[in-house]
C-alpha cells in the first residue's frame, strides 16, 4: 500500500525530534564541562548575563545555550528572560550523590557517537574497535554513568542477594572485580567491608592508573589494588569474583566465564551483573532497549569484535544467552539473584 503524505511528514517529525534529542545531549556536556549547570542549581530564575558573570562564561554562548535547553524542557523559560534550572533537573544534572545523577550518560553516548566514521568501514569488513580506541570521553562518562547505580545498589541490594557473601565480605574475604574500568565498583564494595582484600582487573592501562589514584583519594589503597590483566589471565584465587556491565563486551565470554570458575575458592561465588534485557528481541523494543542497542552497536559489539573469539554477545544478550555461557563454562548452578530496571543480577556458583 503507498504511504500517505501525513504518514511520512509524522515520521520526519520524530526523526526531528531524535535530531534535537542528540544535539541536547551535546549541550548538556558542554554545560557540565564549563561549569553552567551547577551554577544554575539552586540560582533560582536568573539572566544569561548573569550565568554568564557567575560561570566565567562569554553571555553570548550562554544565551544561545539557555534557549537550546529551554526548548528541550531541561530549563525553565520565564517571561522576564530569565532562566532557570528546576530541582528536578538539578538533582539528575548536577548532584553527583543521586542515583538519578544522569550527567556520566550523556558523556558517554557523546563519546561513542566520535566512534562512526571509523565504525563506518568496520561495518563493511566486519573488524571490531577496541574499547581502547574511543574517544577518552567514554571512559570518564562510563565511570561517572554506572557509579550512582553501583552507589545506590551493589552493597544495599546486590551483594545481599548473594547466598552467604556478606557475611564472608564482613568476616574477611578476597574479592576480585574483572573488567573494573576506573574502579567505582571496586571501592565502593572495599569502602563497605573493611575486613576484605579487593583486586580490580583492567586490560586498559589508563583505567587502571585512574582507578589507582581513586583508591588512593578514597582512603583504601592499602587494601583495594589495581592491576592490568584480562579476563582469561587475570591470577589470584578468590571468594567472590565480579564482573559488572563488561562480559558481554569480551572477545571470548565462555573463556573469561572458564578462568572465573577455576579462580574461585570452592564455596566461592560469581557476581555477573549485565544490562538488563529479555530474551526475545521484541520484549526489549522499549526506551531503555533503544539506549542498550545503540550503546551496543557502538561500542559493546565491536569491542568483541576486535578480540580473539569475538562472540560479540551484545548489551541485550538476556538472562537465557547468559546461562549458556555459565553452563559451558562449567558453573553447577547459576540464578537470577535480583534485578533493577537496568539490570540484570546473576549468581554462579562452581
């Protein structure tokens, strides 16, 4: 049947709003990078001359930038010309301590969007990217993107979940955290357990420089280190072993799953948590399925890709792909512990 007219010009409608959706989220970094958005919380209504005087910015990019966002809906427009940041907004783009603190997203899609042009003859020849090759915005977003969830989730309800590992974590054990990136996950759990010993593992040395020196600024480097190692090499033998957000970015995920088992202590026990996703595709057709997908054609399937196995699961592999990967890594039992509407908990056991 031919298309209407209307039906297309509601498309170019929608695809204009994706438009203003990605140049949105290019002026919300630039508002975190210069300064502009946390002198707007808590300013109440205030002029672009103003923001300008507070920030050190120029008015003239200032005012263009207010009216960007105020047509987005992020600021408040009054008739008077002023502008002003609502708390809502304040909390999700300017408070670091919220879980709802959105600001590490924003960086980081950014970030991975610098990666099409390169993308663009991958596509064709089928070679992967390396997380190593983005843009040096991924990394920091990345961290700053997880960190409030990790905050608000891993110790309070993730590691609860676990048969046993708190009481283990709170006695004294020995936690190894693979794929740690900038070491948000790693510290938050040596923070809440004084008695354990915790390891991060990173095959990005820069990370792991960065990590180091967090630990360092969080008061717990005597007990929280960082090393470079992969996931399939990666030595020690340890009571609980983590991977947060990262396995299904690996070449070889059922490898990574082998050495994961053979390094655990034999009560020992596997924390995989993954972005949450069904296991049929339509059942993800959602916002946040949309944000997975995209992320994944970006940056997680390429990234597998440019690894020896290069299974390249996908952010949205879903819980039955997952056990799959468990299972033919020799795990006995393997449970969905709890969830998030962003993630997916899991529990392996030898």
């Amino acid at each position: 049947m031919a298309v209407t007219e209307d039906e297309v010009m509601e498309f170019v409608g929608q695809a204009v709003g994706d438009f203003g959706a990605l140049l949105t989220g290019a002026l919300v970094v630039l508002g975190d990078q210069t300064g502009l958005l946390k002198a707007m919380a808590g300013a109440g209504a205030i002029t672009p001359a103003e923001l300008a005087e507070r920030s050190g910015c120029h008015e003239r990019y200032v005012r263009e930038w207010l009216s960007g966002l105020a047509a987005a809906g992020y600021v408040a427009y009054r008739d008077d010309g002023r502008y002003e940041l609502p708390e809502v907004q304040a909390i999700a783009l300017t408070d670091e301590t919220s879980p709802a603190y959105v600001i590490g997203g924003f960086q980081a899609m950014l970030a991975a969007t610098r990666a099409v042009p390169a993308l663009a003859e991958r596509f064709r020849t089928g070679e992967g990217l390396g997380w190593h090759e983005h843009d040096a915005g991924l990394f920091q977003g990345t961290e700053r993107f997880f960190r409030p969830g990790y905050q608000a989730n891993l110790t309070q309800a993730w590691l609860p979940a676990l048969d046993g590992v708190v009481a283990k974590l709170e006695a004294g054990a020995t936690v190894a955290d693979i794929g740690c990136g900038h070491g948000a996950s790693t510290i938050i759990m040596a923070i809440a357990y004084p008695q354990s010993t915790f390891v991060g593992f990173d095959y990005h040395r820069e990370s792991i420089e960065a990590a180091r020196k967090a630990a360092a600024d969080a008061g717990v480097a005597d007990r929280c280190t960082f090393e470079v190692a992969t996931a399939a090499d990666y030595p020690g033998t340890y009571d609980l072993v983590c991977h947060f957000d990262c396995l299904h970015d690996m070449g070889d995920p059922v490898a990574a799953a082998t050495h994961t088992r053979q390094s655990l202590a034999p009560d020992g026990t596997w924390l995989l948590v993954e972005p949450f996703a069904n296991d049929d595709v339509a059942d993800n057709l959602t916002p946040v399925g949309r944000v997975f997908y995209s992320a994944s054609t970006l940056i997680c399937t390429p990234g597998s890709l440019s690894q020896e196995g290069g299974a390249a699961l996908g952010a949205q592999a879903g819980e039955g792909r997952l056990r799959e990967v468990a299972e033919a890594a020799g795990f006995g039992t393997f449970r969905r512990a709890t969830e998030t509407p962003f993630n997916l908990v899991l529990e392996g056991r030898p």
